[in-house]
C-alpha cells in the first residue's frame, strides 16, 4: 500500500502506458518501465516518495 503522502502516477506528466504487457506502467522522468506503479517500485527502492512528480497542466473548460 501507499502511503497518504506518496504522489499518484496518474496524475503525473511524466506518467505513461506502454505496449508492453510485461511491463505496462513508465516514468518518462526516471527512464524504466514498471509491472506496477513506478511510484511504488521509487519508494520500495529509495524508502522516499517520488521527487520527481510534477502534476499534469489541468484541461481547459
């Protein structure tokens, strides 16, 4: 589980779905693809959340 304070990849610009069943979740910013959200496999690998969040610009309306 994530913690509260952990950014949510999906709401990141650097957040993106590959063609790869194997590994279907990346992060532009950090160059790897993940089988889970790369956030996780950041904070597992670092024990810190991800510093390189950077929000995705809000759709006009």
């Amino acid at each position: 589980m994530l913690p509260h304070s952990a950014p949510l990849c999906r709401r990141c610009r650097h957040y993106f779905i590959t063609h790869d069943p194997r590994f279907p979740y990346g992060c532009r910013s950090m160059g790897f693809t993940s089988t889970r959200a790369p956030s996780q496999d950041v904070l597992e690998a670092s024990g810190q959340p991800c510093m390189r969040f950077q929000a995705k610009a809000a759709l006009p309306r």
